[in-house]
C-alpha cells in the first residue's frame, strides 16, 4: 500500500465494494471498491443528487476544495454531492491497492465506459438515486459526464462539461503516450515491478515536466504566473509544485488512468458515430472549455456542442489553461459557479 493515498491525506472517503466489475475490454475486477465522499443529504424523493468525477491525478479531496461549499453552486446545503473516485486513482480499486494478479502491472485496462457503469451500479443499488439533478467534471471528469449523458440518458437531467471532450483527440492521445514513456522508460520502473514508487523517481519528475509544459499555457508563462501562485521562478514552481505533486503517485496507478483517458471516445455506444452518440442525449447540457488550454481547446469543445441537443456553450476565461481546474484562478472559478448556477436553475426534460 502507498501511504499517499491514505484517509489522512485523502478523506474522509467511504470504501463501497459494488461486487465484480465486468470490464470492457473482457477482463473483470472480482471485488470492485469505490471510494465515495458525499457531501449534503438526499432529500425525500431523492431528487437533489450531484455526481461529480473525478480527473487524471485527481482524488475527491480535490473536488471537495476546490468545487464544493455553502454558497457555491455545489452547495451541500442544498443537494446531495456525490464524489466517486475513478478507477485506478488509488482511492477506489487500482494497481496499488489490489491484491494478487491484479496488483501493479496485472491490474486490467480500465475504460471510461466500465467507470461509468461502475457509478451507475453504485447510485442504484447503493443510494436507490433514480435519477440526476447534474452530472459535472473536469477534464477525465468531463469524458465521465459525457459518458453518463450519452449512456443513460434518462437517468441525466443536467450535465455539465469542464475542460474535456467527448471523444479524445489524437493531438492528446499522443502528448498521454509521452506522459506514458516518461514513466516507463526510467529503468527503475521495471515493467511495473517496482518495490516503492519512490524508486521511478526520475521518470515520475520527467512526468510533471510534461504537465508544467503543457497544463498551463504559454500565456501563464509569459505573465509569471508561477510568481502570484507564491514560487520565485519556474524552476522552483516546477520543481517544488509540479514534481513534488506527482513524485508520491504510484506509477502503475498513473498509466491506469493513462491508457483511459487516451481512449475516452463516447462514440464506442454508437459503432464510431459522434453525432449519433451526442445526439440522443436528453439532459440539459453546459460545454465549458478553458480559453488557454491546451489538452480539450475550445474548437474541439465547439465542435462537439453543436452536435448536442438543448446544450449551450459556456467557456471560461483563464491564461491558466487547463490546470486552472487546480482553483488557481479565483475568478474562472466564480465564472463556473455562475454557470453551474443557472444550470442548476434550468428546467429539464
């Protein structure tokens, strides 16, 4: 067990084991665990439920500071938030937490689709939750609400989209290759068969050089930004933000989420037909780029939103580009709360 990943740093998160995953690429998980942090209470008719994803790297702490409190959008005052980690994040099940031949390197390959089914499982046999005021994420959050939408769309009444797509792009499968090869090329990874994670020291710093360079944007870069986020200069913002937030994941964990997130395409429902597959969605959608980022740009959002019915196109303005999901830039966050708002505010099918 990696001690990153713990209550401590992590909670409170509840482990809910949803009983075998069958996955889509055929192999199956025997005891699936989600680890789940819910935030308000269901009301009677148990209409008022928020599911929220979550993002590469990211854990339902995260969510929970960034996105959610009394007086924001995701009040827990008001609805019932429902945060469930991805597979593979280290929370719910994944290559570091799994006992025998799916520990490390023998954990399966995991799908955006197989996660999707693993919360719909979790919501009904677990909450008895029928339906969903809103579905909201961010970036592997996004391909999730997407996922949900299309899927199930009855059981969605709103969703909104943050800094992701529908269906991943080669531009972004391939910078995620290089994210891939910069762990598994350290010789200390060992095909997966590292003792401490501590050990792909190298290939975990090569990692987040990788995300310094492209999370943020030429734009934050050429404005200092790294100076009003507290760090001298951008050696000591890489160095001591960026290498010291990845150096403590568990690499097997990472290229889980990885080969996932290369492979987000909603498109799967529908033999390969986009336009199908965003088509019959019937919730409520909100399409929510960040100007700067350079993973899920605005035009390929765009693109996409014009295939959905009854979906509006809210980007947010922000030099931080795509790792201004971290809450970086209070003011993107005010201008998502007041989109999240009126979508909340919206009637639905």
């Amino acid at each position: 067990m990696n001690n990153y990943y713990s209550q401590e740093n992590h909670g409170p998160f509840e482990l809910i084991n949803i009983g075998p995953l069958q996955l889509e690429e055929g192999s199956c998980i025997p005891d699936c665990r989600l680890a789940v942090a819910v935030h308000g209470t269901l009301n009677a008719d148990k209409s008022n439920a928020i599911l929220v994803p979550t993002w590469y790297s990211g854990t339902s702490k995260a969510m929970e500071q960034i996105y959610i409190g009394e007086g924001r959008a995701l009040d827990p005052s008001k609805y019932c938030i429902i945060v469930v980690n991805q597979i593979g994040n280290g929370l719910s099940s994944s290559p570091s937490n799994t006992g025998g031949s799916l520990a490390g390197p023998g954990f399966p390959n995991v799908r955006i689709g197989d996660d999707v089914s693993a919360q719909h499982t979790l919501l009904t046999e677990y909450f008895g939750i029928e339906s969903l005021a809103l579905v909201v994420g961010g970036s592997m959050g996004a391909q999730q609400t997407y996922e949900w939408a299309v899927r199930y769309p009855d059981f969605v009444k709103r969703a909104a989209a943050i800094a992701g797509t529908a269906r991943n792009s080669e531009h972004d499968f391939l910078f995620t290759e290089l994210l891939i090869e910069a762990i598994t090329t350290d010789p200390a990874f060992r095909a997966g068969l590292y003792s401490l994670s501590s050990e792909v020291q190298a290939g975990l710093k090569r990692h987040a050089k990788l995300w310094a360079l492209m999370g943020w944007s030429t734009e934050f870069f050429r404005a200092e930004r790294h100076k009003a986020l507290g760090f001298e200069s951008m050696k000591i913002f890489v160095d001591s933000f960026m290498a010291s937030y990845f150096a403590a994941m568990d690499p097997n964990n990472l290229l889980t989420m990885a080969w996932k997130w290369q492979r987000g395409d909603v498109s799967r429902n529908t033999g390969g037909d986009l336009a199908t597959a965003l088509g019959q969605i019937k919730a409520k959608v909100y399409v929510m780029p960040i100007s700067h980022d350079q993973f899920f740009t605005v035009e390929d959002c765009l693109s996409e939103q014009k295939m959905i019915p009854n979906s509006e196109f809210r980007p947010l303005s922000s030099i931080d580009g795509h790792l201004g999901l971290f809450g970086t830039d209070t003011e993107m966050l005010n201008q998502l709360d007041a989109h999240l708002a009126e979508l909340l505010s919206s009637p639905t099918h």
